[in-house]
C-alpha cells in the first residue's frame, strides 16, 4: 500500500538529509519494488540530483525482490494484516519473539506460510553483499527498504542475535560502514574485520525544525 502524506512528508525528509549529508559518495541506489519504498527511493535520487553543483537526472533505481519486506504468510493462515498483539493472542505470548530468533532455514512455513527472522535475513545479506560489489571502493550505496529488511542488516553490523532489540523507526535512516572485501560469509566466519555503525534509525529533522520554525500548536 502507498506512503500516507505524513508518510510521504518523512520520506522526503529522509532523502533531503542523506542529500545533504552524503550526495557525492552515493553512487547506486536500490529499493524493495513495494511502493512506499518506491516513493523514498526516487525521493533520494530527486534530493541527490537537485543539491549537486551541477545538476543532473537522478541516477536510476534498481529494485530488488531481496528487499522486499519480510513474507508473513496468507491472509487468514498467516500474518498478514495481523498486528503484533493479534499475532500473540492467536499463536501464543512468545510468538513473535519465536520468529525473530528462529534458525532453521524455511522452518516458519509451517507455522504461518511466511518467512522466519533468518530467511529474510538470508535474502537480504545476499542482496547486500552484491551490492557491495557494485559499488567502487570509497563510495555509498543507498537501500530504501522496510523494518525488518533494515533489521537484517543492522543486527549484523552490531552483532545483535535479536533483531527485536533493533529499533528502526519509520522513515529514518542508518548507515554502516563496510570494509573492503566484507560479506556475510567473511564476516560470520570471522576473516574480515567488522562493519562500522556510524547510526542506525536516526530520525532526519521535520521541515519546520530545519527552517527553525515552530510548528503549529493548535491555539
């Protein structure tokens, strides 16, 4: 489904502060083919071409099915439509927690036909790591994505084994640093040195913050 305004609000936000903070290091930018994340992708690339010095068409986005967020099974059988506290009553207290810590490759198809923490993550570090190989050495490449797919990657960087304690609010923005030669293989065996977490769900500035405006008060 498509971003609400105030969605679409934050969004542009979050591209302007990756513009303005990382325009030449960007290099290639990708997205999951979901629309909201659409919007923030062609938002990032509009941002970037817009504060260059030299203005030029925002660069193309690739999309990429790895990015899509995570699989929570059919409609009625699965999760899908389902919040958290519904999930819980249906399939008990421990439920999401038991997704987010699960091992076993396809393992969760039994319990809602969808994915587990680890084959989303699985997809998305393969993903990542081609785009890594893309990107020439010293530069930035931007994932426009969702919550989970961001909490494949950020629990990695930070060697967290529950992605639950990973806080990744809606619109905002991480960035990792990688090593040359870094992939999910080196890094889990242990023959690479670590990426660097600069931050991770860092909120950009509303519009009236960075213009230093105060925002309505409703008096």
């Amino acid at each position: 489904m498509p971003l609400s305004k105030v969605g679409e609000a934050e969004a542009l936000n979050a591209a302007k502060m990756i513009a303005a903070e990382h325009r030449d290091e960007v290099k290639g930018i990708w997205s999951s083919p979901m629309r909201r994340a659409l919007f923030g992708a062609r938002a990032v690339g509009t941002a970037i071409a817009a504060a260059a010095e030299v203005w030029t068409p925002p660069m193309q986005i690739e999309t990429d099915e790895a990015f899509r967020e995570v699989d929570r099974g059919p409609i009625g059988v699965g999760w899908t439509n389902l919040t958290p506290e519904e999930i819980e009553a249906r399939d008990g207290p421990d439920a999401v927690q038991k997704f987010a810590l699960e091992k076993v490759p396809g393992a969760f198809r039994a319990v809602n036909g969808g994915e587990g923490f680890c084959d989303l993550q699985q997809r998305v570090l393969s993903k990542r790591d081609a785009c890594l190989r893309a990107l020439p050495l010293g530069t930035a490449g931007v994932i426009v994505s969702h919550m989970w797919v961001t909490r494949a990657m950020a629990s990695e960087a930070l060697g967290e084994a529950n992605p639950l304690n990973v806080d990744v609010p809606t619109a905002s923005v991480s960035v990792i640093d990688y090593p040359e030669g870094f992939d999910r293989e080196a890094n889990a065996a242990g023959i690479c040195p670590p990426p660097v977490v600069q931050y991770i769900g860092r909120k950009p500035l509303s519009t009236d913050e960075t213009s230093g405006a105060k925002p309505p008060t409703g008096e």
